[in-house]
C-alpha cells in the first residue's frame, strides 16, 4: 500500500466494488425514491427504496423467485424474467402508493438489450413514472422469450447435442424453451389480475408482518445509569463523664445602699452673690458583684533593720570622736 502524504484509502465498499458513493450522493440529493436494480448469474431483484436519516427503507420488493408464485415455469437468469420482475416490482411500488422513482444501479452501467434495461423497461411499462431514454429498451421479441424459443426450435433440429448442452437447466426444470413466450403471457396475466383486484396490498401487509416477526430484534442495551444510596450521618450523642466535676454558678453579692446625692450645679448656672459653693461630695462606685477590700499592711522587712543598725554605729562614732577631743 502506498505510505504518502497524499495517498488516500478509498471506502471498503468502493474497494470491493459494491458501492459508488459518488453516485449515491447525487441520487440521495434527489430526493425521491430510487428504483434499485441488482443482478447475479441466476437471480434478478429490483426493490423501491426510500432514503432516511435512519437508513434505507424498502417500500416494495420483487425477486425473479417471487414469479414462481404467478406461473412462471422457465429459469429465472434470462432477459424475460428480468422483465416480469421489473413490471412486478414497479405494481408492487404502486399498490403502497408510490408513482415516481429514479434509476439506481449501483456500480453496473445500463446499456441496450440487458437485463437491466430490460427491468427497466418492465417498470416503465407497468405505470411506474422513471426518468428514462426508450432507446436502451430491449425489443418485444427479445424481452418476451421469443427469441429464445425461435433459436431452440432451430437448434433443435440442427444439432440436439448442443441443444441439450445449452438448454440443460429447462431439462432439470421439465420446461421447453420453444414454449417460454406462453409462460410469459400467463405470468404477465396472473400480475394483472392480482393488482386489479386489490389483493396485492393485502399480501405485501401480511409480508412485511412476518417479515417482522422473523427479523431478530436486537436488543437495545439502555444507558445504565448508577444511582449512589444516599449515606445518613448519624451523630453519635455525646455522653458527659462521671469524673468531671459540675462547674457552680459564679456567686453575686446583692448591691449595697447607697444614699442619695445631692444633685451637682452645672457650671454654666448662676451662682446668687453672697453664697458659699457646697462642699463637693465624692460618689462612691457600688459594684453590683464585690466590694473592694482595703490591701493589708505588709510587715516590715530586712532592709528597716539594716538602716537602724546604721543609725546606731554612726551614733556611737560621734560620741567617740567627742571625747577625743575633750581629752
């Protein structure tokens, strides 16, 4: 694989050759239903298909096996069969309703005298409105089978040993190809007449129905979302040991008596000549708890001893000095 810078993977399914994304953007712009056409060897299918935000929804789907339910004999892997399955699922489209579609086929290329132009072609002719060219169409000969039975007889009588080899599949299925246009008739019929008769919508209901019941459900697993118990704090009530001794209440003293005062003169107040100002009275402070008590007189310490003793020994030097003196 390469490793530059501008090298760019393209999509698995673009790789496997299933998908062309380029196309399937331009269709999905659209808006409208597709007609959706795949083939394999043996086997056609052309479903009508509406595009959601979801996904694809199938309105209406029709196998070239679902022929075998309406009379159809011959192998399902030729351009007749690829018809009738057109002209089925374009009915089947119309029975839910749906008129219009677009031509979606895939990674294949749609060119003249197919099997997808035939489908194609079926469609059309069964009232489904398709954008088209009638010029890529297959020729009523060729899309009726008459052809192959024209060869077959021919053939036949030319060289039955080829003729064995190229029609073994009608030998396994006890089908002639020299009557394949009669079957293609009777199946185109029976398609008719269910139609006509409404009981095609009835049918497709009870398919999708079982379609449904069949259809494994797949378990949506839901977000699980934990939700925490809640977590009660429970408090613990504290318990007063027996040692720890009960604090008392602090005693209050009852506020003594207090006289009353006489009440001060203000100094702005004049004072009448002649009078004496009152004696200034001092309040006392009534503490409402406890009285102050007067601080007790300390003992007399070392140091009034020391300076006695001094006072002595000076004393008695005087009086020595004195009789010195006298002598």
């Amino acid at each position: 694989m390469a490793k530059s810078a501008n090298y760019h993977v393209p999509f698995r399914r673009r790789r496997e050759g299933k998908t062309n994304f380029h196309r399937r953007m331009r269709l999905l712009r659209s808006g409208e239903y597709r007609l959706i056409i795949r083939r394999s060897n043996k086997h056609v299918r052309v479903s009508v298909v509406g595009a959601k935000v979801i996904g694809d929804q199938t309105i209406a789907d029709a196998s070239s096996q679902h022929l075998k339910e309406y009379g159809w004999k011959a192998p399902t892997g030729n351009v007749p069969a690829a018809y009738l399955t057109g002209y089925l699922a374009s009915k089947y489209a119309q029975a839910m309703n749906v008129k219009k579609a677009i031509l979606d086929v895939g990674i294949n290329s749609c060119r003249k005298d197919t099997r997808v132009a035939a489908m194609l072609c079926g469609a059309v002719q069964a009232g489904l409105k398709i954008p088209h060219d009638p010029e890529i169409f297959p020729s009523e000969e060729r899309y009726t089978g008459q052809i192959i039975a024209d060869y077959a007889t021919k053939l036949k009588k030319d060289d039955s040993g080829s003729y064995d080899k190229q029609f073994s599949g009608y030998k396994k299925l006890t089908v002639k190809p020299e009557s394949l246009p009669t079957y293609f008739k009777a199946t185109l019929k029976a398609i008719d007449t269910e139609f006509t008769d409404g009981s095609m919508k009835t049918k497709l209901a009870n398919r999708n129905k079982k379609n449904k019941i069949a259809r494994p459900k797949t378990a949506v697993k839901k977000p699980t979302t934990t939700i925490k118990p809640k977590t009660t704090t429970t408090t613990k009530p504290t318990t007063i040991k027996s040692d720890a001794k009960p604090t008392a209440a602090p005693k209050t003293t009852p506020p003594k008596h207090v006289a009353p005062t006489t009440p001060v003169a203000s100094s702005t107040e004049k004072k009448p000549a002649g009078t004496k100002p009152a004696p200034k009275t001092t309040e006392k402070k009534s503490t409402a708890t406890t009285t102050k008590q007067p601080a007790a007189k300390k003992p007399a310490t070392s140091s009034t001893t020391k300076t006695t003793s001094t006072k002595t020994t000076s004393d008695a030097k005087k009086t020595s000095t004195s009789t010195k003196s006298k002598k």
